[in-house]
C-alpha cells in the first residue's frame, strides 16, 4: 500500500501549494516542496512498474517486493506526519498572535523540514533501486504451492445435473451447440466473482455428451494470473495430441515456442475443436493464444472464464455471460445437498438451514464451504440456530478463511491505484448498502484519487474499474446506481488485509479496544459499536493513537451521547452521524486539518466554524425533532460561513446559506442540499458560480402561500455549471383546477443531467420547456409534479433521456405523436399511477426494464407483447 501512502502525501502537498489561506515562504521552502514533489512523482511511477509486470505475466518475488512496500509506506508516512505536525504548529503560533482574525492567511515556512526531506529522499531512492531490481529481474518459475484455485464444484456426486444456474447453463449450451449459427470461430465469455460458478459451468460444458460428439479437439486448460504462454500450450498440446514431441520439449527459448506453437496449429487446422481457457487474467496472453487458434469456418469455439469485464469482451456481446448469484432457492437446495447429499434434511433443522444458505448470499463457494463445516458439525437445532443468527460464527469465519486463496488474487492483482479505494469499502458495516456519493466524497479526501483530472472523475473511473474486475455489488433504484456494497467474503478478506498492512483497524468489541498493538501507527479508526467511546479504558487507549488521520464511527446509530475521543491532532475526517450529539462539540474546533466533519445534533453551528480553515466538507444531520414552517423560525448558518473557501460540500439539514457579505464568495463549493428555497436568491446563488447540484425543499403549512418561496427560483438560470437539480415541496396543497406554473421551468441550464421534482402540481404541458435539454439523462417525477389527465410528447423530446420514474400522479392518457417516444430511454418505472389507463406502445430501441407497480391494469395492454417478461415487470 505504498502507492496508496505517495498518493495521500502527494495530495497534502499539492493542497498546501493550491490552498487559498496558505503562503510558503521564504524561496527555499518553495523549492523544498518542489523537489518534493519530483520525488513523489518518481516514487509513483516506479510503484506502478508492478502494475506493467502483473498486467505482462511476468512473476516476480511478491515477499521481497511487499517488504519494500511495507519500508517505503513508513518512510512516506512518517514524512507526511512530519509536514502536518509542523504546519499544524506554525498555524496555531500565528493565530494565537492575532486571535481576532480567524480568516487571515498565514504563512507557512519549512526550511526546518529540509534534513527531513533529503533523509526521505535518501531512503527512497535506495528502496526504489531494490523495487525496480526486483521489477526487471523476475523469477524464471513460480513455486508449485502458488497454483491458484480458479472454482469449485456444484454437481451432485454423479454429475447428473447442476445444482444452480441451470438456466444460464442451457443458454449458453444452446449457443455453443446450435448448427444455425455463423460457422465461424466464435468466442463465448463467462464472467462474475470469484466463486461464483464460473468454473463449474465451464467443466459441465466440457464434459456434456453432445459437446463431446459435435467437436472432434477439445482442451481444458486452467491458466490463472500467472499462466504463461508455453505452459498453455504444453497443456493444450497434452490434451488434443496424445503427448508432444520429445525433441520440442527438449529445446529452449524462441525454437521451443516456435515449435509448440506450430504443433498447436498443426493439430487444430482442419478439426472442430472446443477449446476453455479457464481463469483468465492477461490480455496479452489471451490475445497471443486467439490469434494462434485457427479459423477452420467449420463452427470452433472458444470458452473463457474470467473475472474480468475487459478480457470477456474479446467474446462478441451476444456472446458474454455474466454469471450470477444463486436464489435463496438454490442456496439452500446446494447447502442441503452438499450437507446430507441425497438424504433428506430433518425438519428441524429446515428453517435453520434455509437461513444459513441465505447468509451466503448466493456464492455457491461460500455455501459448499459453510456445507463443509455443518457436514462435519452437530447436527442439532441448537447449533444450526447458533450459526444461522451469526455471519460472525466460526463456521463462516472458517469458511472464509478456506476461500481466501481463491478471493485474494481479485484484490492482490488490482492495480495500485485501485487497492486502498477497494480497502476503504470495507470501513462500512456488514450488508450496508453504500451511498456511492458518500464512497466518493471519502475516497476524494483520503487523497487516494490521482489529481490529474476533476476528483469526481476519476472516483467514478475507479469505481467503475471495481465493478468491471466483479468486486463490487452495485444497487440500481430507478434505472441509476445509487448504492453498492461488498459480498460478506470480500468484507471479511479486506477487513483482514486492512489490519495486516495497517490500513485500518475496526474496533466493534472491547478486545478490539484494548489491543494496543494493533492500534499503534493505525492511520484509520473505524468504530462499530459507538458504546466503546463510553468505556474508559478504551477512551484511554484511544489516546495513545495520536497520528490517527481518519475517526469513522459506522455503528448502529446510538441515540445517547457518547464522549467522542477528539485529541487526535491530526485527524482529517470525522465522521460520526451515527452517534447523536445534545450540543455542537467545541474540541472539534482544535482540530484545523479536518477536512471533512459529518456530525448529528440538533443546535446551531457556532461562527467559531470558521476556525475549520481546511474544511471542505460539512454535514449535520439533525435526530427526530418538529420544526415549524413559518420564515421566523428558519435556520440559518452563521454568515462566517462565507469565509470557509474550502467548502465544496454543504449539508446542514435545516439551516440555510445566510446573507452574503460585501466581497462574499464560496469559489469551490459544489454541492448544496438540504436548503429552503427562500435562501436560494439571486444574491446568494450568485456567490456560489461553481454549483452543480442544488437540493432544495420547501415546507408548505396549512396556513402559508406556497407561492411565495418559489418566486426565488429563477435565479437557477444563473448557474451554468449545474447538473443535478432536486426541487421538493413538502406537504403540497393542491385546488381542484391544476394550478399555473409558479416559476418558468425553461430557465435551467442546458448542462443539467438529472432532475427530480415533487409535489408542484404543474400541467404536463410544462413538460415541454424542459424536454429539450440536450444533456439531461435521468428523470424523476414523484408526489404530483405534474398533474392533468393527458400527457402527450413529441418524438423529438427528450432527446437523450435514460431514465424516468413517475410516481403518484392522476395521469389518464400517455400519447405520442410516433411509432416510439423516448428513443434513447433505457429503464422507466411508473408505481401509483391508479388513474393511468394509456401509454405508449413503443418506446426506444435501448429499453431494459419497464416496472408498472400498482397501476391501472388496463396500462399493461399497451405494452404487453411488445417486451420480454424479464423487461416488463407488474407487480
């Protein structure tokens, strides 16, 4: 985790040259932070040489090279605590000078830090000569015990049918199998998890009678991330010729690959074969072996398990699988049958069992290894219970420990860049389902993003990355991926790793607590039961951990106070809205390298806030409470709050942006949710030019004119940057005629890519001043934004429209003047539309899901017949 450690104090340094209150002086300071910098960019180019050798198959020694990681991780760390403690000092020295002045810059000198700087540049460099020796010199062969396993085995003894993922199986039999497709060499793709069946698809194919009668070559080989060309070859060679040519095998360098390449040829030009490359991992390697395979026109195939989106792509799209997770039924009919194979289950331990199959969430190695333990277990109630009420039980611990070696290499052969952003999803409890928003903002100020481009680029490249390599769950709501989270294996492994390099360390008990060794030189604390913070001796060890950077508390929310342990001096994020505070805790202002602060009371923030000169995110959530709707008792921030040039995310539910101040500016802030929209005036939002998205509610009593906070509205037009738009008025009162627009909606920017509108009650005619927007992708009307009987669209609206949910309205009849409407649309969910008796028939070509929940039967007749059962769902 070095590269994530170059990384991180990359960023800290590039914050401190870019920071707007920060001035370093004398010139041999600015020339100490540029050297640094050139070593900090050399060190990253050098980590990233592993990555070229693990994408190449080259096999390197990983001991030595993860004890050069583990030195050149301590090296970068304890420089970076250097550099912190030292401006932290500087800082506090000149504010104490002239308290008044919170705001005033300061000026930073660290001409003291240079025998610092050149004795890290000393240790680096001879660390860097031993990483790059080890890079260009790798082993000629790896050791026989680093075979990896790539799968497991879900048949029954007699391998007489599959248990699970039958039909995936029968599909991608009938594309192997059927005579009506293309004679050419085809390529067919399967990929998913690891341990999700992948391997056991592949052998059943194999071994299939009419597989084994339709081609006349077959092979099966397992290649793994460290296969190497000639020993696929061997292999292949070993299985469709019956042995290979002394005189080759006897031979070296290019001569013996010249030959087992010509003999491969040899034997498949003029056969159907049926070739499975099974485990694959480099691009190189799979391209080297397509290429050599011939094209005989006569219907060959290739099949390839990977757990890689970019391998499987080499297959034509119709022609990649994605494999899936089994059902809760076929979780428990595999747990059963490996656990009383063809005996039946007592009824007693049915319901047990069904629950511990269910624990597995649907990865067959999961469920046949947990079937190991109960196999060779009691076989009572009471122990089937213990294990059911448990994922943290021995049997699963076990089970996860004996699937390490097939999970590891998904997170030991990421790329660089990619481990630490893996690592910190495993910071969340077990089954929480992630905001990715919130993993964005996290990763972003860990500094683990490269700064090359925008930061929310590039944790959308990364995470993007994640899901290809089949690590990440990803959770759709309403066409968009809005939340993702790890499977329980991969919870467990990353929390091990974490531990091991000392990435983080998770404290959920009072032994966790305790264990100083482990906390020593942590740089994360994750807390998952908010009751330690209460226990004294836990509070105490705490505060030996003085170089802590992140407090994360991610526990059940606990809705008593706590005492938070905030002595650690230079922690940069804290993050404790699970954990309910009575008053706004004012130890939280000596910590001046936060950077993010996400906190849960009911109070006002203090002006004293500004002291957060490094602030860049500000979240309060507020714990159960009325709040009259009236303007007199609006909440609004303290007007220091313009001073914090930092902020780039403001959250503060409740409370709004005060008026502004001669020369008042927030240049960076991005994000604004959770505001009135009496504070959205044209005073403000001119403040805030870099805005891209604002989340606005207005609380309408029985007794107010809902017309009169929205007359603030059209001042949007001014933010050119927006692209999320989220406009909701609570509580609507609706008259009986559909009300007049109350503010013009073809004043948003043509940038915006996402609107959400509730409960304004407008006629759908509207919809056409915004239908145009060119960029605008996803929409989502709920709670009567739109009311009348009739809506009809154009076949040029909406021209790049992906997703719409309609929710809650009185609409009647749905037309279009076309064929299709919404062409590019791929996913749309209407849920009580009761009225709805009309819509169109024919929508785009792209359609992937159309959900019609508890609407109007006669709805379905419209479209019913014109899409697959699996893109049309009623419920």
């Amino acid at each position: 985790m070095a590269y994530a450690a170059v990384i991180s104090l990359t960023y800290t340094i590039e914050r401190l040259i870019k920071h707007s209150r920060v001035s370093i002086v004398p010139k041999p300071s600015t020339q100490l932070v540029l050297f640094l910098h050139d070593q900090l960019r050399a060190l990253k180019a050098v980590l990233r040489k592993l990555d070229y050798s693990s994408s190449g198959g080259s096999i390197i020694d990983t001991k030595t090279v993860d004890a050069l990681d583990v030195e050149i991780r301590e090296a970068v760390r304890e420089l970076e605590d250097v550099i912190e403690s030292h401006v932290l000092n500087q800082y506090l020295s000149q504010s104490h000078e002239n308290d008044e002045n919170e705001t005033r810059s300061f000026i930073v000198d660290l001409q003291e830090l240079k025998q610092d700087v050149d004795s890290f540049a000393q240790t680096v460099n001879k660390l860097k000569k031993a990483y790059i020796q080890e890079m260009i010199n790798p082993l000629l062969k790896e050791k026989d015990d680093s075979l990896i396993p790539s799968g497991i085995d879900c048949f029954g003894e007699d391998e007489s049918g599959m248990v699970g993922l039958s039909d995936q199986y029968m599909t991608i039999k009938d594309r192997i199998t059927n005579k009506l497709s293309p004679s050419v060499r085809m390529a067919v793709s399967l990929r998913g998890m690891a341990g999700i069946g992948k391997t056991t698809i592949a052998k059943k194919l194999f071994l299939d009678p009419l597989i084994s009668t339709l081609f006349d070559r077959r092979a099966f080989v397992t290649i793994g991330p460290k296969g190497q060309f000639e020993d696929v070859l061997l292999d292949i060679l070993n299985q469709v010729n019956r042995g290979v040519d002394e005189k080759i095998v006897l031979m070296e360098g290019e001569g013996k690959l010249s030959g087992l390449k010509r003999m491969v040829q040899g034997r498949l030009t003029e056969s159907r074969y049926f070739i499975v490359l099974d485990d694959v991992w480099v691009m190189e390697l799979l391209y080297q072996l397509v290429d050599l395979f011939p094209d005989n026109n006569n219907g060959s195939k290739i099949l390839l398990t990977t757990r890689l989106e970019q391998v499987a792509e080499i297959a034509d799209e119709h022609c990649r699988y994605d494999i899936r997770f089994l059902d809760k039924r076929e979780s428990w009919d595999l747990l059963r049958h490996k656990v009383f194979d063809e005996m039946p289950c007592p009824i007693e331990l049915e319901r047990a069992g069904k629950k511990i199959a269910e624990n597995c969430e649907g990865l067959p190695l999961l469920i046949v290894t947990v079937a190991k333990f109960l196999s060779k277990a009691e076989k009572t109630r009471e122990y089937w219970n213990m294990v059911a009420n448990d994922k943290q039980n021995s049997v699963f611990v076990g089970a996860y420990d004996q699937m390490s070696k097939v999970l590891y290499p998904s997170y030991n052969y990421l790329p660089q860049h990619l481990k630490p952003c893996f690592l910190y999803m495993a910071v969340f409890p077990q089954n929480y389902k992630i905001p990715r928003s919130k993993l964005f903002n996290f990763w972003i100020v860990e500094g683990f993003l490269e700064l090359a481009c925008s930061p929310d680029y590039s944790a959308n490249q990364f995470f993007e990355s994640l899901v290809s390599c089949s690590l990440v769950l990803v959770h759709k709501w309403s066409g968009v991926m809005k939340t993702c989270s790890l499977h329980s294996s991969f919870l467990y492994l990353c929390n091990q790793e974490a531990r091991k390099i000392k990435f983080f360390h998770g404290l959920k008990n009072l032994d966790d607590g305790l264990a100083k060794e482990s906390l020593e030189s942590q740089r994360r604390l994750c807390i998952r039961n908010n009751v330690l913070f209460g226990i004294k001796d836990v509070f105490d060890a705490m505060a030996s951990v003085s170089m802590v950077l992140s407090l994360l508390c991610t526990g059940p929310y606990h809705k008593y106070p706590v005492p938070i342990y905030l002595g650690l001096k230079l922690l940069k994020i804290l993050d404790a809205l699970t954990i309910r505070l009575y008053e706004f805790p004012i130890e939280v202002l000596n910590l001046v390298q936060l950077t993010y602060l996400a906190i849960t009371f009911n109070g006002k923030i203090p002006s004293s806030i500004s002291k957060l000169w490094n602030l860049e995110y500000l979240i309060v959530n507020r714990h159960l409470s009325i709040v009259k709707s009236d303007d007199e008792n609006s909440s609004y921030l303290p007007t220091k709050i313009w001073d914090m040039k930092e902020l780039k995310h403001l959250q503060v539910m409740g409370s709004n942006l005060p008026k502004p101040r001669e020369g008042s500016f927030l240049p960076n802030l991005s994000t604004l949710l959770n505001v009135s929209a009496r504070s959205c005036t044209k005073d403000v939002l001119e403040r805030i030019p870099n805005l891209q998205k604002l989340e606005f509610r207005n609380e309408v009593a029985p007794d107010n004119n809902a017309d009169q906070p929205l007359r603030f509205f059209d001042c949007v037009s001014d933010l050119r940057e927006l692209k999320i738009l989220k406009c909701v008025i609570v509580n609507p009162i609706f008259k009986n005629e559909v009300a007049s627009p109350l503010f013009p909606l073809s004043i948003f920017s043509s940038n915006l890519y996402q609107l959400n509108l509730s409960g304004f009650g407008y006629p759908w005619e509207e919809m056409k001043k915004i239908s145009s927007l060119p960029k605008l992708e996803v929409l989502n009307l709920r709670c009567y934004a739109f009311r009348g009987p009739k809506w009809e669209v154009d076949r040029r609206e909406f021209p790049n429209l992906r997703f719409l949910l309609i929710e809650d309205t009185d609409l009647v009849h749905w037309t279009t003047d076309d064929d299709y409407c919404l062409k590019e649309l791929m996913y749309m969910k209407m849920k009580h539309c009761y009225k709805l008796k009309e819509i169109p028939r024919k929508f785009g070509l792209s359609v992937q899901k159309i959900e019609l929940i508890e609407c109007n039967p006669l709805a379905e007749v419209f479209i019913d017949g014109g899409y697959s059962e699996s893109s049309f769902i009623r419920e």
